[in-house]
C-alpha cells in the first residue's frame, strides 16, 4: 500500500503552475468563487462538497475535481451534481480549469504537497486540518505562504459551536480573571475512535498519529480561547488496545474468520455512501475502508497525555482517549478569579438534551450554570458557520474564528511536539521547530 501511494502522489503533483488570482477574503460578487478540490473522499465529498453546494450554490461553482482514484473522483462528481472535469494530475487541473480556490481534503501527510502546489498556482488555498504533519513541511508551507502571498485558511469548524462561542466570550470579557490552566480531556468512542484504526489514519507517515490529525482540533481551541502561542510540550503516548495488542486480526472486516467474536467487527456494507465511495473504488488505488483494527503494523497512539505551557503563561493538562464506552470532552479554565466548565457529549448509552451547560464560579461568590442549546449543523451547527464565514463577504468576525496558516501551524505543531516528546521522553519547545 505505501509504495503505491508514493507513486500515485507522484502522479498526481507534477510541476508547479502559475496563475492569478485574488486574496481569500476578497470575493468578486458579481461572478461566482472558481472552486477546484484535490482529494474526494469523505470530507471533500461532504463537508466540501455536497454540503458547501447546498448552502453555498450562488456564490461557488466546482471546475474540477482531483484525486488519485479516478472512480471516487466520478462517483463524487455524480454526488455533488456538477460537470467539472476529473483529473488525477493536479497541476494539469490547475492549468486546464484555472481555479481561483483549491480545496485540499487529501491525506494530512500530503497537504504541504497540495497546498504548496496551489499556492504557486496562484490559488487561494482552503485547506482540512491538520494543515500537515511535521515540522520540516509545516515551514515549507509557510514560506511558500510568504514567497507567493497567496493566503491560507484552515478550517477549524470546532471554534463555531455555540458552546465554543459562549466560552470564547466569557474569557474575553474577563469572567475568571487570567486564565493559569486548563483541564482538557477528550474521549473517543468504541465506534468512532476505533474508525480511525481501521483507515489510513493508523501510521504515522499519513496521519502524524492522532496526536496531530485529531488533538490539532483540540490545541486549535485552546490556542484560540487562550489567544496565546504553545512554547513547551511534555507528552506520552501508548498503544494499549488497537495494532499489535491482539493477533486475532486479518486484512479486513469483510473477510476475517474472526468477525463471529470481534466486537470491533464492522460492516462497511451497512453505508451505502462509503461503498460508492470506497469498496467500488478499491481496483484503482487498493485502499480499504474497512481494515483490521488489529493489524500487526499499526504505528500511532491510542491513549495519550500531554502537558503544555503556553505563551502567556497558562499551563494545560490533555488527554487523548480512543476506546471509550462514550463520546465527548471535558473542559475546564482555571483563572486568577474563578473556574468555567464544561462536560459535552456527542455520543453516549444514555439520553441528554440537545444542550450542553457550562459551569461558572467565582472566588468567594455563587455558582451559575449556563444552558447552551445545540445548533442545527455538522459539529453542532460549527460547519454551515464555518462555510459562512469563508464563503459570504464581510462576514463578521468579533470573536476572530477565522484561521490562516499562523494557526494552522500553532495547533500541528502542538500535537508533532507532542509526538516527538513522547517518543524521546524529553519536552519539546515549539521554537525549536519552525521559524515563524
């Protein structure tokens, strides 16, 4: 499988091109957004894709589609509706269709090959986070950014819950006083955090382990809500129920002898969208949707901590967890005047309100809970607003949720410190890693 991928990525770079085009935050109004996507699969086909039309269709329209599977690129195209051409080259689609923004929903370890491509395509480059995976690519992106002055926007669709709006605004206003350390804990269940052992999450070199791919949501909001720089990162990581930790596995769910006993056994079948999209589309690149959570080669964590200091001196305890009996997070802010809590979750064996409460309490006073009612959306309404905020002019932005490169690589380079640290058993300082 790898050396197939190296070879397709190959096929679909090519030499870099040139075109013009105008700044992400200006939008001509009297002609729609020229849209061209690299990578169809789940989240270039939905998010990006069907969705961003639905909401979107006045202002954009798709000129091509790019992935190095044909047949998913055709199937997706016949998703979204549209007629734009198919490619496996992306720099023959950014020549031949001349987009003015390419979307890049590729594998995380090949982003900086994407964006970079569009940058020097002259394209305003909308990119999935994480926007990469290690270091040496993260300060290739940003100076592409710099030598072309093309922008860069990463879509942290976390910031725009209610929820996360509510906290945003209470630190703003003060409410706790200065914030000296956060609480974060996030918790995967056996459904979704076993997902990511099943696909090309599960080694390092397409993913950055979750560390990076997942945990960058997670350090993007403590960036944000803290409006403040990670400086040092302390972490550990291990791989205690996925991989190697039984040998009861095989290639895949459909076709193990095991499927009887394995309560990870998972029928792909089930989702008529995800064979469209991938078991039809296996001859071309043999990519399976559906892999054994027990391959003997898995390579990145499923349970990690970490501990972070940050630029204005708040310090944060994390963990990662990815076999939980529900899914969600718990989150708390612990300042000079005061403590605010949340305990949210997404998915759970037990019935609650479409709702989550935050808690707030001030030294020496009383106790209020607040009640945040849940927005209609993908992550609680925080994609259509993400989508607004890209996709309309003049949106506005009072709590600053619009994210460019600065903090596409602030939240990465959180979690590739925290790989790194966790393999040496030494804290990683941020600074050692770029040059911003």
């Amino acid at each position: 499988m790898t050396n197939l991928s190296v070879i397709n990525r190959r096929a679909v770079l090519g030499g870099a091109l040139a075109a013009a085009s105008a700044p992400l935050a200006a939008q001509n109004v009297a002609g729609k957004r020229r849209i061209a996507t690299v990578g169809t699969g789940h989240r270039g086909s939905s998010t990006w894709g069907v969705e961003l039309l639905a909401e979107h269709s006045e202002r954009i329209e798709f000129v091509g589609l790019c992935d190095i599977n044909r047949k998913r690129a055709e199937v997706v195209r016949k998703m979204l509706g549209v007629s734009a051409p198919v490619y496996t080259d992306l720099d023959r689609m950014l020549r031949e269709v001349r987009p003015d923004t390419l979307i890049v929903t590729t594998r995380d370890g090949t982003h900086h090959e994407m964006i970079i491509r569009g940058l020097e395509a002259g394209c305003r480059v909308l990119t999935e986070k994480p926007m990469t995976t290690d270091e040496r690519k993260c300060q290739a992106i940003l100076d592409a950014e710099k030598k072309t002055g093309q922008p860069i926007t990463v879509t942290f669709n976390y910031r725009y819950s209610n929820t996360a709006q509510k906290i945003k605004e209470l630190l703003m206003a003060g409410t706790i006083g200065q914030v000296v350390s956060v609480d974060f804990h996030w918790y995967l269940d056996t459904s979704h955090g076993a997902d990511y052992f099943r696909r090309w999450h599960a080694y390092r070199q397409n993913s950055g382990s979750l560390f990076v791919h997942k945990a960058s949501h997670h350090f993007d909001l403590i960036n944000w809500y803290l409006d403040a720089d990670p400086v040092v990162v302390s972490a550990q990581g291990a791989l205690r129920n996925y991989g190697r930790n039984s040998n009861t596995g095989g290639k895949n769910c459909r076709e193990c002898p095991n499927k009887q006993q394995c309560k990870f056994h998972w029928d792909v079948y089930k989702d008529k969208r995800l064979v469209q999209l991938y078991v039809d589309c296996e001859s071309e690149d043999g990519y399976m949707r559906d892999a054994c959570v027990y391959r003997q080669d898995i390579d990145i964590f499923d349970t990690m901590t970490g501990e972070v200091r940050y630029s204005n001196g708040a310090l944060m305890s994390y963990s990662l967890n990815t076999f939980m009996p529900y899914e969600g997070y718990h989150l708390a802010f612990n300042g000079t005047s005061g403590r605010i809590e949340t305990r949210v979750y997404e998915r759970q064996p037990w019935d609650v309100p479409p709702q989550d409460e935050i808690r707030v309490t001030k030294n020496f006073s009383k106790s209020e809970v607040l009640v945040v009612k849940h927005a209609t959306g993908g992550h609680f309404g925080g994609d259509p607003r993400l989508r607004r905020m890209i996709f309309v002019p003049d949106t506005p932005d009072p709590l600053r949720q619009r994210a460019g490169s600065r903090a596409g690589a602030m939240s990465a380079l959180t979690g590739i410190a925290a790989v790194k640290s966790a393999d040496s058993g030494k804290p990683v300082a941020i600074a050692d890693l770029v040059r911003l």
